[in-house]
C-alpha cells in the first residue's frame, strides 16, 4: 500500500507541471483578450467622440435650420401672389409660398426661379 501512496504522489506531482503549463497558455491567452478588449475600447472611445462630434454638428445645423424657417415665416408674401403663381404654374401652394418667402416676396424673381 506504500506504493500506491508514492504513486499517487508522482501522479499528482505530473499533474501540477502539465497545469502549470496549461496555466501559463491561459494566462497568455487571457492578456491577449484583455489587450484586445483595451484595443475595443479604445476604437470604442474614438466612435463615441466621433458620434459627438457629428451629433454637435447636427444641432448646429437643426439650429441654423429654425432660424432660417424663423426668417422666412416673418417675410411678408401677397396671398394673392401666392395662388396665382400656384396657379399659373401649376404648383403645390405651398411651393408657390415657400418660393415667394425665399425671394422675399418678389413675385416676379420668384416666378423666374421657378421657370429656370
């Protein structure tokens, strides 16, 4: 029975080098995952300034957008202008009026834009 002891000793002595191997497989592994996961991040952070960057832009550009719409509501049109441009060139009124507030309710120049 003495034997079995030493054998089982040897065995479980076999089994902790193969261990420490596989341990030193996994810890190589694992700082390969986790110098992946730092290079996601990163590439992640650089998306998310991105993103910022293009959001600000686009409120820049909503914003502009209201001022200019802001701009045209307080030019004062001819409603009269507006259903005979609508009419005569067979147009949605309110591309007649938009046209009509873009040239600042120039009939004639808004007429000429619509006919180029």
């Amino acid at each position: 029975m003495g034997m079995e002891g030493e054998g089982g000793g040897g065995v479980e002595e076999m089994a902790v080098e193969p261990s420490s191997k596989d341990q030193q497989q996994q810890s190589k592994a694992l700082d390969k995952l986790t110098d992946r996961v730092v290079d996601d991040r990163q590439l992640d952070s650089s998306r998310v300034q991105e993103a910022m960057a293009a959001l600000a832009s686009s409120k820049e550009a909503d914003n502009a957008m209201r001022l200019r719409e802001k701009e045209l509501a307080a030019v004062k049109i001819n409603q009269v202008d507006v259903d005979i441009i609508a009419n005569e060139l067979e147009l949605d009124k309110k591309v007649a009026e938009r046209t009509l507030r873009e040239h600042k309710g120039d009939a004639v120049a808004a007429i000429r834009y619509l006919l180029r």
